[in-house]
C-alpha cells in the first residue's frame, strides 16, 4: 500500500517537482517503493522519476534532479512506511517478560526489524526475516545492522531464543558477512547456559567472521524480580563476573595480536559486578558498543576530566547546593569524579545519591532503570539540596512531557513538586555533567 505524504519539506528537491502533502508515494524510477528502506536507496540518485497518487486517485509522474544523495525532502505519516516487526522469539531472558503488570501498553512491545537495526541501532534477531529481505538487505548493502547473536551453537541459539528459527540465524549472520555486510553484535551472557566452553565456541565463530563481524559486546543478563513463569536463570555474582571478564579479555588480546582489533568487549556492568577497574580509553577502539552499555563511564570520565582541565574561571563558581542521583551501580564512580573536581573547586556543596530499585529489584542497579518512584522513595528519607540533578538515560525516549517521563509514568513535574526541588537533566556526556555540578 502506498505510503501517504505527511509533509514536504519547503525549497527540497521534492518540493521544486510539485509533490504535495497529502499525495503518495508509488514509485521511483519504476520501482515500487514499499518502505523507508527502498525509499533512502531508490532516492539516492541525481536523476530520478518520482510517481505519485493524489487524493483524488490520479497518478503524477515527476522528474526530480537533485544532487546525489541530497535527501528528497519527504516526511511519512510512519517512519518506516508501513508497520513495525515485532518479535516473534521467547527468549529466556527477555527483559519486556519480566517487566511488572500495569505498565504502558507501549512498553510491553518488542520489536525484531532489521531497518529500525539500520536506521535506529535496536538489535535484532534475524529470526523474522524473509528470503526476500535478506537478499535486500544483501543488494542494497545495508550496514551496518546490530545483531542478538547470544550464541553460535544453533540448537542452543534456538533454546535461548524460545524459537525453532533461532538456529537459522547462524547461517544467515555467515551469509551476510560473506556478502560484506557488517554486524556489531551483542552476546547476554547467561550463567550456565552460554558461557565458558560455549562462549568460547561463539567468540572464535565470530571472530573468523572479522571484519564483518566489527565488535562483539558481552553483556550480563538482568533479572527483576518478576519473573514468575519464566525459565530459571541463574544471576551473575563476583565471582560469575570476574571469570567472564578474564576470558573475554583474553580472546580479546588474542584477537588484536592476529586481527588488529579486540572485536570482543565487556559492558561496564560486569566490570561493577566483579569488582574490576574499568579499562583505559584507549582499550575501548573509538567505542564502538557505547549504546549498550560498553565503554559508557571510562568515555563519561574522560569527558570529565578533560572538560575539567579546561574549565578555567568556571572552577571558581559558588553553585547552589545539590543531589545528584544515579544507580547503585555507578554509584562510586560518580563521587570519585565529584571529589576530583572538588580538587580544584572547593566550593562545590554536592552529594551523590545512588537509588535502590525496588520497582525492578534490588539486583538491578543501573541508572537507566531507576525510576519516578523510586527516586520519591529514597529522597524525602534524607536531607536533599534544592538542585536534582538526573541523567538523561533516566528518562523515555523522545518523551518530553511535563519535562520527562520515567519508566513508571511519573514525571520530571511530579519530582520537582514532590520533593520541592529544580531538576536539572543531564546528558549522558562528561562536559555536561561538569556544567550541572557548576550550576551553568
């Protein structure tokens, strides 16, 4: 079905060949355009025949000449064109399973598709893709996409992923690496069931997939505490973690001395749980996994310090008292940055407030899943400044209302009212977490 026209964008190419609002699209250059992805790749060229269906039914034909790759300049009723792909799979770890009843209908959704992979970063499974789509996916060389590999081993791939085609992902994640696409790909790692021997098997799979395969993240599985009827996992303790970290650091430096790169990395959070420095800058090669969760406070440190170092007359602020508030997990690396800079600015009047989850549970400590609630919980029980300052990753993507909303629906509004206090969002950035504890 052809995709309507929600707005043309004034002066674009599609403007300039009298594409309307309200029109839609059927074709480019004789091909059917069926979503965003033959969209971006029929566009592309300097010289192209755009079809359109007015209102009234009538087909328009027009000849658009742009620069190549210069974007056409419409905007759909649905960024994708047509429909999301949900996911079909049960995996066993699955985190929207083990979210508590009563949430936002939205929430409750899980997505499997491979052009929000593209355009947007999600993982995807593989699990859901038609022959068709592969070989599109192959034809127009869409990369890099992001991938749930979990495993290498196909039988244990499709009990992990509660889905007899979770063992056919394997051979398509090899088809598309022999046609040249590239992958980043990510391994939760579940005590018992796919590390040790089996993490091994799937590192050294993937890794002969290099540089296709360009980074691989491993990743402990999160468990809340609602997870009744779901398959027993086993939680990562110290000792879990430390050993995890060890091989995959190991096959890590193997990889770089023979490919150049160390593909494999673990998230910060296994670094927390066994009780690991965070490696180096350097270790982390450009950062490749930083959306899932590798890399993100060795890069937040490095931002800190360097904007710190450079701060000049800044140090010298009186700001206003303030509580920042994180999870427990980066808890300790958030008051070490805040002693640094008292280092240098002994006026800072600040503390640190790491909130316990009691909405998912107490084993899950990121900030990212800290929520409204929570937070109303643990502060009016202690003495807090009247400046909050929140990470951004706290909050629902691309929610804006009433200034933020947090993953049981209270606001940003309600924590001010609440507690009496101004918060202050901050970005998931060194620099700008800098600037909040200055006041500026």
């Amino acid at each position: 079905m052809p995709a309507t026209i929600k707005s043309v964008k004034p002066g674009s190419p599609a403007s300039r060949a009298g594409v309307a609002p309200g029109d839609s699209l059927v074709s480019i250059s004789g091909r059917r355009i069926t979503d965003v992805l033959d969209y971006l790749y029929r566009s592309y060229d300097a010289h192209i025949t755009v079809v359109t269906r007015r209102a009234d039914g009538k087909f328009r034909a027009s000849v658009v000449r742009k620069g190549d790759g210069e974007e056409l300049g419409l905007e759909f009723e649905s960024s994708l064109m047509d429909l999301p792909r949900s996911c079909a799979n049960k995996c066993v770890f699955c985190f929207v399973d083990q979210l508590p009843r009563g949430m936002r209908e939205t929430l409750y959704y899980k997505d499997d598709d491979t052009r929000l992979s593209f355009l947007q970063g999600n993982y995807v499974t593989l699990t859901n893709m038609s022959e068709r789509e592969i070989a599109r996916v192959i034809d127009m060389r869409i990369s890099p996409i992001n991938v749930s590999v979990h495993t290498m081993n196909p039988s244990l791939r499709a009990k992990m992923l509660g889905s007899l085609r979770g063992a056919d992902g394997v051979a398509v994640i090899r088809r598309l690496a022999e046609a040249g696409i590239t992958m980043n790909c990510q391994i939760v790692l579940c005590p018992g069931l796919n590390d040790g021997a089996e993490l091994e098997y799937s590192m050294s799979e993937l890794a002969a997939l290099y540089p296709e395969v360009n980074s691989v993240s491993v990743v402990p599985v999160g468990l809340t505490r609602h997870r009744e009827g779901l398959p027993r996992l086993t939680p990562f303790d110290a000792q879990k973690a430390a050993e995890a970290v060890r091989q995959v650091e190991a096959f890590a430096r193997k990889c770089l001395k023979t490919r150049g790169s160390r593909i494999f990395f673990c998230a910060d959070e296994l670094y927390i749980k066994a009780e690991r420095e965070l490696p180096p800058d350097e270790y982390y090669e450009g950062y490749p996994q930083l959306e899932n969760g590798v890399g993100m406070l060795r890069l937040l440190i490095e931002e800190f310090n360097t904007a710190l170092r450079s701060a000049g007359d800044d140090v010298h602020i009186v700001p206003t008292p303030f509580t920042l508030v994180t999870g427990r997990a980066a808890e300790k690396f958030i008051e070490s940055l805040l002693c640094t800079a008292r280092e240098i600015c002994d006026n800072i009047t600040g503390e640190v407030v790491g909130v316990t989850n009691a909405f998912f549970g107490e084993s899950v400590d990121v900030a990212g899943l800290v929520t409204g609630g929570d937070i109303l919980k643990t502060l009016p029980n202690r003495a807090h400044a009247p400046r909050l300052l929140l990470p951004r990753n706290m909050l629902r993507v691309g929610e804006t209302r009433d200034g933020g909303v947090f993953l049981d629906d209270v606001t940003v509004r309600d924590i001010e009212s609440t507690l009496n206090a101004t918060v202050r969002v901050v970005e998931q950035d060194g620099a700008d977490l800098l600037n909040a504890i200055l006041g500026l």
